[in-house]
C-alpha cells in the first residue's frame, strides 16, 4: 500500500446541498419579477430569481400538502390553502402566519387568486363552489355556486370596475360571474376538455383561453361569442399575450393584430397570430431529439405552466419534470434554468477546470450541468431515456454518458462560456448501457459496459467537431462479452492499459485494453459487483457488491488483500482518497463512510441521504466529494479537520477510569457529579465515540450510566436528543450483532484447550518444542494472554473486541496443536 507521509482525511462536513424546491403544482412570479413562488408538499418555496437560492419557505404546522396559494399583486400578502381545509395568510418575508380562517368548502380548494387591488381573493373549491373574500375586512363576500365539480380556474377581469370573475370546472365551460349581482351571467362553451389558462387582450376586450382538446378560442367579451378558433395540435397549458409595444419581428409578428404564445404537450413555445389562426414562430431547441408527436403527451419536455414577466419582456416556463425555464425576449433565448426536483440522482461528476461544476444524471433522458457558485443549470438534450452513468476525462473539460436507449455520448464544455454541446455520439449495444468509462491519459478512447453482457472501446473521433456542428457517429473498434449478466461497473488504470469490469455474476475481471483479452477473474463477492476502482497510485482494484461488503484485490495475483464491511445493504459506489491510502463509499441504507485501508478501519460515517447513495464522486484536488441520492438531493462536502481535541481528551480520561479497579463505579460517581450541560455534552460526544469499533465500549458503558440514573423527561430537556438517540440504535445494533459474531468465534479456543491434554504429568511435565522447552504451565499461561488479547474487559465480563485478532490465534493454536500431535505425545481426550 502507499505510505502514509500525507494526514489521512478524518471528516467532511456538508458544504452545500441541491434539493428539491417544487414537485408540481401552481407557480407565480412576484410584480416585481425578483421571486418565484412554487409548491413543494406542505411548503411554498421562494426562489430567488437572481441567485438562484430559496431565502424564504412557507410550511404548513400540520404538514398537510398545500393545494393552492397566490401572492397578491402588491407582492405582500401570500395566502395557502391546504389539505385540512384552512385558509392562511402569511408574511413572507417573514415566513410568519399572520392569519388562519376556515375555507367553508366542504372539500379542498383547487384554485384562487387575487384581483388587481389586492382586496379580493377568490377561491375555487374540489365541491364546485366559488368563495370570495375581503381580505382586508376579513370576511367572505360572495359564494358562487352553479359550476359542476372541481372549479381549477378562476380569474378576475384586469378591469376591476367591471366586477367580472371567470371561472371554469370539470365541464369544460367558461363561465363569467357578475360579482354585483352574484350570478352568472353567460357560460363560454367551445372547448371539449379541461380549460387551462386564461389570457386577456391589452383593452380587455379579447378573451384567449387554451385547452387540452387541442384547440384555442378567441373570445369577444363584448358579443360573449368565439371569433375564431386556432388549432394549435397539441394540449395546451398556458397561454399569454404579447404585448403591442416592443418589436417581436424576430417572432415573425408582423402588424398590430393580436398575438399570442402556447405552452403544451410539444414542449416548445409557439406564436400565434389571432386574426388569421396561423403559427408565425415555432422555437427550436438546441440538441433536442426530435420529438414523436404520436407520444408528445408523455414527453418529459412537456410545458405545464407558462408565466409572463412583462416588465422585464420575459416569459417562464415550467416543464413536466419540475424544470423552470425563463427565456428573454423576442428572440426566445435561455437565460436562467432552474431544477424544482431531480428525481432519483443515478450519477454526478465534478465538472470543469477547478471542478467548477457538476453533470448530474437523474432519472430522466436529460443531463443537468450545474454551476456550483450560483446553482443555475445547463439542461442537454440528446439521450431519449433514462441516462445511467456519467465518466469524465482527466482534464475536466469533456465527458461521456450512456443510458437506457442503447447509446452513449460524448459532450465538451466550452470553459470561457460554460456551454456544454454533444460533439459525438455511439449506438451498437443490443440492451442498456450501464457504464462508461474516459482514459485516463489522454482523450482517446471510451469504454462501456451493458446490460447485454458485453464491453465495447470506442475511439474518439479526431477532430471534434465544432460548436453547432452535428455530432459525429462513433464506432465500436472492439466488442467482447464480458460476463454472464449484467454488467454493472466499468472502469481504466490511470495508465490506460487495463480495464476493470464488474456484474451482477458475482465477479469483477481484469481485461488488457490493447486487444481486450482476460486477464484474470476476482472471486469472492457472494452477490452483484456494483462499482469497480482502480487505485490511483498502487497496483490494486477496489470493488463494492451487493453484498455489503467493500474489497480491494492484487491485480497481479487476483487475490483479496482486505475486506471492509460495515454497510448494512449493498455498496453502490467506492472510490481511492488520500492518494490512494483510505476509501469512500456508498450504499443503499443512504450512508456515506469513510475508510482507512492500511487498519481496515471505518474513520467516519456521514449520513444526510434518506435514501439509496448512488452517485459519488471525489475533486480532482481530493478536498471536495460529492454524493447523490435516491431522496433527489445533491450533497457537496469539504474536507475539513475534525474537531478531536475535546473528544480524544474526554474519551481519554473515560478510558482511563473504567480501566481501574471498580471502574464502572467510579465511572458513575464521576458522570453524576456533572452538571447538566456536560452530561449534555458527554451524551453528544457518546454518539460519536458509538460509531468506532474501538470507542462504543466506552460509549456504552457511558451510556448505560446516563439512561440507568437520569429519567426520560430529564434526557429529553438535552439539546437534540432525540436525534442523538435515534443516531445510537443503528449502530449499537451493529455492535451487538459483531460481539455474537465474536463470541461465537471465541468459544472454539476453549473448546480446543479443553479438548487438548499434555501427557507426562499436570504443571511440571515437560515437552520438547525445538531446542527449548515448555512446560504445560507455560503452554496455559501463553494460551491465557493470548485469550486476553482477543478479549476485552468490561463491566458486563470478557468480551470479544476483534475478529481478525481472534481468527490469527484460532490458525496458530491449530497449527500447535497439529505440530504436538504429531510429533509428541499429545492426544485429543476421547
């Protein structure tokens, strides 16, 4: 192994997080164009726009799901309407509820909005009824019924003197209430399914609505009658006017008719010209599949919400996979992206001269470049399924991925501008690609690994193309296959002359990349290999299987040199720090740990994943990782030093107590004579100290004298011990689990001295052992320390500390016994 002149890493600690921010449902943007307000189950979230951070986020006290909200158009008052049928008003900016009333439906709210005073908030119920109320009085004004089921639109009349609301429900009409009289008085009908949006002309005397049945309608409001019906070929979802003031002709608008943007099923804006029904502008999106319209319905591309920002000439996007999109006007460019939820994380790569970025792989056919300083991302079109692994070349500016559709590509960043463009692209395996690994030298080659059992090399095409230019096809120079299932994990030595292989057969393989022959078979995993590494600087392979166990291997004689285990389900990814000197994993129970390979020792366990770590990958300076999950968030970690000094001092002195004659009675007089903030501070330091095989003893001996004298209500007035608590079962079940394990193992040393007897006489008998001698005593005394090796004192009696300790003496007392037995007189006892 290499040496250990570098520290070793001894923790990380969470730098940042990507997390979900919006799973569906409404969205709005502030007046004033800084804030973008989304729901996320029983929180409304405030991005702002500028940063890309959420400052602010509104949580229901009842964890119930918010169906709706709206912000009133003074940007002041938020009010949400949840699952358990209440009203509530908020401050903000404060993230403070200044107001909560019943919602009088009978069932939850579906819909609201503000008019343009702020005054009046409407609200569309699940029951069909319609509620208005004075926000400012504080009390319901109106209560519309006549609509048939839920009522999930409604919309105010931008001219507050006419006192018009509109609304539609499941029967797809349109319906305009005269508040005055609280009756309605005419019910638009033209559409054949659900109404989605609404938009008014700039003199309020236009009504565009938009629908899923394919079609928009153009209504005169004064005749109450269509003047035109536009085919638009898609369901729609959203729908705006543009403005008559700027020049749109980059749009194809010509003229000062009305015109008007759809946002539907095909996943790109399109501009309408009203008076003729035609589409003058269709946008194009740059290395975008074409799209099959046949199944455009589905397309994650699909747009949901389409929201104007006037006064900056702008328009947002929501997409169906929770991605919000705000493009510039006229020329319809990309300006900010957002991701509201990443689904599973399947892979993540630092990205970039300095690991500037991440290109993150979810469960989804796009690619997510995120900058790291200000969380915008770069969404790549190009896969047409779910993409399932990323690997990127040395130098940080280029990288390939593969995914379910049977391909891989390869993509380049432009490092002044941070654009990431396909540049080549490779089709040939029969099933999907699993993995995809870079040479590590130079950009030269590629490797995959496939669900059809094989690996195929792929050279890279010389030169690459251009930016804007086609990417060029790839062609597999060599094929093999490789095992007899899945192959999971591929990856290349730093010196581009071997290939590792991992599968769900059981095996990792060793392969020569100059003609792809086998060069040796990895044997020992009881399940599927997951992920396969090479040591960055000695002649070793790191695997991590299903089985829950981490194991590194000679290359050269194809042997196991160690085992780590620790993990309580299947390790997903591995990966060399520290020069090669200590290990990182993941694994499904959502943990993270740290690893020293020359003492086998678990350094540190992380867990801020609530699920499945999939993804995992180090910087190339070794100061940063970064981890993803199936809980849909992005963890980036710093190295930093672990604050021991407290810790080692007070572990130290327990230690040192417990160890004394009548230790665990003076360890309990010692911690009783606390006051309550140390004990709080002992209990603290405990969960660490719990999660090392050399400290839990003297963690739980600390424990039981802290759960054994203090009462529930006392333990529970410590700072976060709860957490604490919960962080000690996993762990001490662990250690449970070890010591039976231990103690099995143990008991075959009695068992042998107990089956071995010295003929010649008790303690004084003597037996030649080479030119020396050894009495029985002297036989019992060593066999006695060598127990005491393998055991440790506590107060609960002798139990075993380590496994490996205990497995060496049990081979040496066996080759004892096999030497005595056949050379002198020592016979088993019958």
């Amino acid at each position: 192994m290499a040496g250990n002149t570098l520290p070793f890493k001894s923790n990380y600690a969470v730098s940042s997080k990507i997390e979900p921010f919006y799973k569906g449902g409404k969205v709005q943007i502030s007046q004033d164009e800084q804030y973008i307000f989304c729901t996320c189950g029983p929180r409304v979230n405030i991005l702002q726009i500028d940063t890309g951070k959420i400052i602010h986020s509104i949580e229901q006290d009842d964890q119930e799901d918010i169906t709706s909200f709206s912000l009133s158009p003074d940007d002041e008052i938020l009010v949400t309407a949840s699952r358990a049928l209440l009203l509530k008003q908020w401050d903000w900016k404060q993230e403070k509820c200044t107001r909560s009333w019943r919602a009088i439906h009978n069932v939850p709210v579906a819909s609201m909005t503000f008019d343009c005073t702020s005054t009046l908030l409407a609200t569309g119920g699940c029951d069909g009824t319609i509620k208005l109320w004075d926000v400012v009085k504080q009390y319901c004004t109106h209560n519309l019924k006549g609509s048939s089921g839920v009522v999930h639109l409604v919309e105010f009349h931008p001219d507050i003197s006419r006192l018009q609301l509109f609304s539609s429900s499941v029967d797809c009409g349109i319906r305009i209430w005269d508040l005055r009289t609280s009756k309605c008085i005419c019910v638009l009908e033209s559409h054949y399914s659900a109404v989605t949006s609404l938009a008014f002309s700039p003199d309020g005397q236009t009504l565009i609505s938009s629908g899923r049945d394919k079609i928009c309608s153009v209504w005169d409001l004064k005749k109450k009658a269509v003047k035109r019906t536009v085919p638009v070929y898609e369901a729609v979802e959203g729908v705006v006017v543009l403005p008559g003031k700027s020049d749109y002709s980059q749009m194809g608008v010509k003229g000062e008719g009305l015109h008007f943007v759809t946002a539907g099923s095909k996943g790109v804006l399109r501009v309408w010209d009203s008076s003729s029904a035609r589409c003058v502008f269709t946008q194009t999106l740059p290395d975008a599949p074409a799209l099959n319209t046949e199944e455009a319905d589905l397309d994650p591309r699909s747009l949901m919400h389409l929201l104007p920002m006037p006064q900056s000439n702008r328009l947002a996007t929501v997409t169906a996979e929770h991605n919000i999109l705000i493009y510039q006007m006229p020329a319809l460019t990309v300006q900010q992206q957002f991701v509201g939820y990443n689904d599973d994380i399947l892979d993540v790569k630092f990205l970039g001269k300095d690991d500037t970025h991440i290109v993150v792989a979810t469960n989804s056919s796009q690619l997510k470049v995120f900058e790291l300083a200000t969380n915008s991302c770069q969404i790549l079109y190009g896969h047409t399924d779910t993409i399932l692994s990323i690997d990127v070349f040395r130098k940080g500016s280029m990288f390939a991925s593969c995914a379910k559709d049977k391909s891989l590509r390869l993509w380049k960043m432009d490092l002044k501008s941070g654009h990431v463009h396909c540049v080549a692209q490779g089709s040939g395996h029969s099933n999907a690609v699993g993995s995809v690994a870079c040479s590590r030298l130079k950009k030269g080659f590629l490797v995959s690994g496939s669900q059809d059992c094989t690996i195929k090399m792929w050279d890279l095409p010389d030169p690459l193309p251009d930016v804007g230019c086609e990417p060029v096809l790839m062609t597999a120079r060599l094929t093999e296959r490789a095992h007899d299932k899945d192959v999971n994990s591929v990856t290349i030595s730093p010196n581009d002359k071997l290939l590792a292989s991992g599968s769900q057969d059981r095996t990792a393989k060793l392969w020569s990349l100059a003609d792809m022959s086998l060069l040796g078979i990895f044997r020992g995993h009881s399940r599927g290999v997951w992920c396969v590494q090479f040591s960055p600087v000695d002649q070793v392979l790191a695997t991590a299987s299903a089985d829950g166990s981490i194991k590194i291997w000679s290359i050269q004689e194809f042997s196991c040199l160690r085992t780590f285990e620790g993990h309580d389900a299947s390790v997903l990814k591995v990966i060399f720090v520290s020069r090669g000197t200590q290990l990182v994993s993941s694994g499904s129970d959502g943990l993270v740990k740290l690893w020293t390979i020359k003492t086998n020792e678990c350094v540190k366990t992380f867990d801020a994943h609530q699920d499945k770590v999939w993804a995992l990958h180090g910087s190339s300076k070794d100061d940063l990782m970064v981890t993803g999950s199936a809980d849909s968030t992005i963890t980036l970690w710093k190295e930093c030093e672990m604050k021991q000094s407290k810790l080692c001092f007070v572990l130290h002195v327990i230690h040192a107590i417990i160890n004394q004659e009548d230790g665990i009675q003076e360890l309990e007089k010692t911690l009783l004579k606390l006051r309550q903030d140390q004990k709080e501070s002992v209990l603290r330091f405990s969960v660490v100290w719990n999660t090392n095989s050399r400290s839990c003893l003297d963690a739980q001996a600390v424990l039981q004298v802290l759960l054994t004298h203090l009462s529930p209500e006392e333990i529970l007035q410590y700072q976060g011990t709860r957490t604490h608590l919960e962080g000690l079962i996993p762990y001490t079940e662990r250690h449970m689990q070890r010591i039976g394990r231990l103690l099995q193992a143990s008991m075959f040393l009695d068992y042998m001295w107990q089956k071995m007897r010295i003929t010649g006489g008790k303690d004084r008998s003597q037996v030649a052992l080479g030119s020396a001698e050894l009495t029985a005593g002297d036989l019992r005394e060593i066999f006695s320390r060598t127990l005491k090796l393998c055991q440790v004192k506590s107060g609960a009696g002798y139990l075993p500390l380590s496994r490996h300790q205990v497995h060496s003496w049990v081979i040496v007392w066996l080759q004892v016994h096999r030497w005595y037995e056949s050379r002198l007189s020592i016979v088993p006892e019958r």
